[in-house]
C-alpha cells in the first residue's frame, strides 16, 4: 500500500520514527524487488535495500511532497544499485527460480504458470536464467533501465524522474540497452 499523505510524509521528515516506518512500510518489498532485480543475488539486494532505507531517511526532507516521493524512492534505490554493482563487480548472479528466505518465512522470485508441462517449465526457467545473466552483463546504467522499465513497469516519464535523465535520453538509453540485451542472447546462444 502506497501512501498518498503530505502530512505523514513532513512529520516523517522532522524524525518521527512511528510516521517514516509507516510512510516506508509501503516501500520495503518495491525496493528489495528493485534491487534484486538490478543486483541479481538477494543477499547483495538485503543489504542494498536497507542502504536504501538509511539513505531515505537521512535525506527525507529534500523529497518535497508524496507526488514526487516513488520516483525519488527509485532514484535512491537506483544510485545506490549502481554504486553496489560498481563495488561488486565481480559477484555473479542467483537463479530467479531460487526462493527468497525472509522474516516472513519463504517468497517465489517468480511465479509459476498453472498449466506448463514439465517440459515447458524447464524450459521457462532455463530461459529466465539464461535472461538473469544477459541482464547481469549489461552495463549498470542498461541494467537498470531494462529492470526500471521491463521489469517493473514504470513509465517513460517515471524512468526519466527516477535517472534523473530528459525523456529523449531514457528512450535512446532504453532502445540502444535492449539492443546489446538482444546482442547478448543471440552471441549466447550461438555459443551454444
């Protein structure tokens, strides 16, 4: 539940504890979402997402009201990605088919489709795997557009707010990651 409330928002911002946790509480599974999904490894996103968190809070007073409040959340989340991969460039990935062990006990990475042989389902998986380590070799600024944009959904508009980017630079950032994205498979599976 995503929170639509100026006032939680200030008194968050002046230290109340009891207003920021309930103004986050909304937050914490889109972060780790996003995090995981640019990291690709759920330690590294734990850890990631809770830098987040931190971040937030410290400079929750520059975020000016909830309008802006999610793309400035995903502009947090987004930096500090890219400052995690820039230290950890040489972790590899976890499969997406790997369960994510929380407080809550264990979560599905992906959701699995009801009426699939075990054939196809094989197949799906060894595709959103194959999918997890083209992702991971794209470049930290491509990887985070392609997970912002085709993963998670957000609009143009969100993806320039949340890159801090014009609109035209997301577009042309965006066509030319899905192009080495595509460049990525199709060598892989010429390899193969």
């Amino acid at each position: 539940m995503i929170f639509e409330n100026d006032d939680l928002l200030r008194r968050a911002a002046s230290g109340d504890m009891d207003a920021f946790e309930e103004l986050i509480r909304g937050y914490e599974r889109l972060i780790f979402n996003i995090t995981y999904r640019v990291l690709g490894n759920a330690d590294d996103a734990k850890d990631a997402s809770q830098e987040v968190l931190i971040k937030i809070y410290k400079n929750l007073h520059k975020c000016a009201n909830m309008k802006a409040f999610k793309s400035w959340v995903y502009t947090v989340a987004n930096n500090t990605c890219i400052d995690e991969i820039r230290k950890r460039k040489n972790k590899t990935a976890d499969s997406l088919d790997k369960f994510i062990q929380t407080e809550d006990g264990e979560i599905e990475k992906q959701l699995p489709a009801d009426d699939v042989t075990p054939e196809e389902s094989l197949l799906r998986k060894e595709r959103r795997k194959d999918l997890q380590a083209a992702i991971c070799q794209l470049s930290p600024q491509h990887r985070t557009l392609i997970v912002l944009r085709d993963i998670k959904g957000l609009s143009y508009n969100e993806l320039a707010d949340a890159t801090g980017t014009s609109l035209g630079t997301v577009k042309s950032r965006l066509s030319r990651a899905r192009l080495q994205l595509c460049q990525i498979i199709l060598e892989s599976k010429e390899q193969n």
